[in-house]
C-alpha cells in the first residue's frame, strides 16, 4: 500500500471528509525523494484512519497553482475539507504523524 495519487478531478471529493495529508512532490526534486518513502510509510501506517495523498506538480498544475504552491516538497494538512496546516519542505513522519494525531483527537 502507498499514498493515494490525486488529480484534478478526484481532489476535492478526497480531502472532503476526514483528515488527508496531501504531499506535492515532482520526481526532479531531490528534496521530494527524500520525502516520498515517509509519505508513504505514513500512508501504510495510518490506513483506516487518515489518507495520505500524493500530487505531482508537473502533472497537477492547476492544484498547485490553486493552493499557491511554489517550493516543494509542500505538505497541506485537511480536516474535512479546511486547511488547517502547510509544511515547506523535508518533514519527518514523527512530526507529520502528531499533527494529524493531533487532529484527531
């Protein structure tokens, strides 16, 4: 299992209800690398109860430029739908698996 790849079109139906982690990663990006295999031990370790997502950029313009995104790795925290956190950069599990703990309780 590994995070879910978003679109355009299945986005906004996933980020609707319940708490998503949504990574925006491009496979150029060193930084992206490094963060990718977190995102998705997350994903594995969290199934049932948060969703863990992936968005490429390159792939996904309009989501990026929707959500102002302009350094990546950037990690957006949703709780049924709401923004609640945006994280720049390299983030590791035990920081990003808190704040979604947090959320939930």
């Amino acid at each position: 299992m590994s995070a879910t790849a978003l679109t355009n079109q299945t986005f906004n139906d996933q980020i609707q209800s319940g708490i998503t982690l949504v990574d925006f990663w491009a496979p150029w990006c060193g930084p992206c690398r490094i963060q990718l295999p977190i995102i998705h031990q997350l994903a594995d370790e969290l199934k049932g109860k948060a969703t863990i997502a992936t968005i490429n950029v390159d792939e996904q313009t309009e989501l990026a430029t929707r959500f102002g995104i302009r350094s990546i790795p950037a990690l957006l925290l949703f709780q049924d739908g709401k923004l609640m956190d945006t994280m720049i950069g390299v983030n590791q599990k035990d920081v990003l698996e808190a704040k979604i703990l947090k959320l939930m309780n």
